[in-house]
C-alpha cells in the first residue's frame, strides 16, 4: 500500500469512528463528559509533571499545601498575594494567558445544543467556563476563583477585595475564612462538587473522556462506574490509555480536531432529524 492509501484508510476508520460517537452522543439519555490536562494542552497550558511541564520548570508545589494553609491561613494568604514561590507566578502566568481551544468550544456547543449534560473537568484553568459550559464540575476547582471554606460560596478572585493589613480574608455570608477555590494537595475535593459529581455520573447512560489517562481517583472511577451499569464510553486522547479497555469508541488525536469533527456530525444528525 501507499503512503497515500495508508492515509486514506486511516481516514476512513476515524471517520466512522466520528460518526458512531456522534450516534452514542445523539441516543443517549444522559451524557456526561469528562475531561483532564491533555484538552489544554493545545491551549498553551503544559502538563504538570514530565519534560517541559510546569512543576519540572517552575518547582514542586508543597505535597502539605492545605495542611500548610490551615496551620497559618495569614501567613499562606501574605505568600499568595506576593508569591515569591516560583510554581505559583509560573501557574498563575501561564494560566493567565491562556485562551480556550477548539476542543473547549465545540464541548460548550455540544451543552447548547442539549446533547451535554454535564461536564466535569479536573482542570483547574477556567477555560470550560471562558468557552461557554454552563453545566461544569470543576472538582479541583478554578484558579480564577476564591471558596470560602465555612460556606462554600465562590467569589471571582479579580473582583473580591483583600486588605492586605487583615489576613486571612473573610466570607461576605458567614464569616468564614476564604481560600483559593484551586484544591490544594492535602485538601479534600469539595463535598458540595463530589456529590454532584456522583448525582451526574449516577444517571448517566453515555461518558465521553477527553484529554484524560483515567489514573487519578475519584475522577478515574467515573467512566468505570457508567460502564459498569452498562452506558457507553467514548475517550478522546492522544494516546491509548487505561481507559481504553473500557471504550465503545476510541477517538486518537488532537482533542481539538476530533471534538470539533463530532460536534460537526451531532449537528448533522440533528438537523435531519428536524
Ligand atoms: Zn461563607
């Protein structure tokens, strides 16, 4: 065979690949979606860990960092506000300036168009919310976002004002003491999110996985937790991972690419259905 027929065959087999995800997407009762650090990749944001990932670039965070802020929530908050550690101006830069990507995007429209319900994601960067997703369970929470720890009420970190003079800040509701929404290590994920998390997963006949090894608990369990009462599971990565096994349809590429070609076909077979 050719190079040129090698290519072609390829094509064709992701092609129908597409369309049987996109006929999973539009027969299903229920679609959650999932998604971790691969779908940001293209929008600028490395992963942390590995060459070039901002942990080897910028230095480990503290594994104790919520023990840390508990301890001495001033002291973790005057280190925020001057971050003279490196791994938090090298994420808070590099989150800054990124932007969401065409994977983000045709996910938002994949919500608009009824045929998302939910999207959990463990990224921490604000670009689901900055592409449109309503629907969104960030279980490691926003970096944009402050939480108070009493209440559980989010605040917009850009607009919550903090008197550097009287630390730590305090929830406007409750009194309680404010921290970044970001889950710190050491921190347990919000119960208010997890439940939500375990409500959408509990009712869902269809996963799609993007951008995610399926490696890290609790968010790891979810896909396993739909097939094992027999919904579907459709993973979208680079590379085959752990969660392949469990995959009706599996999707190897760009997330940007292959999302924005699935949304193309749900929009077709929506059309004609109309
Ligand atoms: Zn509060």
């Amino acid at each position: 065979m050719s190079q040129a027929e090698i290519q072609f065959q390829l094509d064709a087999a992701l092609a129908r690949e597409l369309d049987r995800a996109a006929e999973l997407l539009c027969g299903a009762r229920q679609v959650v979606v999932l998604t971790g650090a691969g779908l940001s990749v293209e929008s600028g944001i490395p992963p942390f860990r590995g060459p070039g990932g901002l942990w080897t670039k910028y230095g480990e965070p503290p594994l104790d960092g919520y023990q840390r802020f508990m301890r001495d929530p001033a002291e973790a908050w005057r280190k925020m506000l001057s971050p003279s550690e490196p791994w938090l101006r090298g994420l808070h830069e590099t989150l800054g300036a990124a932007r969401p990507n065409a994977g983000h995007r045709a996910l938002a429209e994949l919500e608009r168009v009824g045929r998302v319900h939910c999207l959990i994601t463990q990224n921490v960067d604000d670009l689901h919310r900055q592409a449109g997703s309503r629907a969104l369970l960030e279980i490691h929470g926003n970096y944009a976002l402050l939480r108070c720890l009493g209440c559980g009420a989010r605040f917009e970190r850009a607009g919550f004002a903090v008197d550097p003079e009287r630390l730590p800040p305090r929830c406007p509701n409750c009194g309680g003491i404010v921290k970044s929404d970001t889950v710190s290590f050491g921190e347990p994920i919000p119960e208010d999110v997890l439940a939500r998390c375990f409500e959408a997963v509990a009712g869902a006949d269809c996963m799609l996985v993007a951008g995610t090894s399926g490696t890290v608990y609790p968010a790891a369990g979810f896909p396993v937790e739909v097939a094992r009462s027999g919904g579907r599971v459709i993973e979208v990565n680079l590379e085959p991972s752990e969660l392949s096994a469990l995959a009706s349809v599996q999707l190897l590429g760009p997330g940007g690419a292959l999302l924005t070609g699935l949304l193309e076909r749900v929009r077709a077979r929506i059309a004609e259905a109309a």
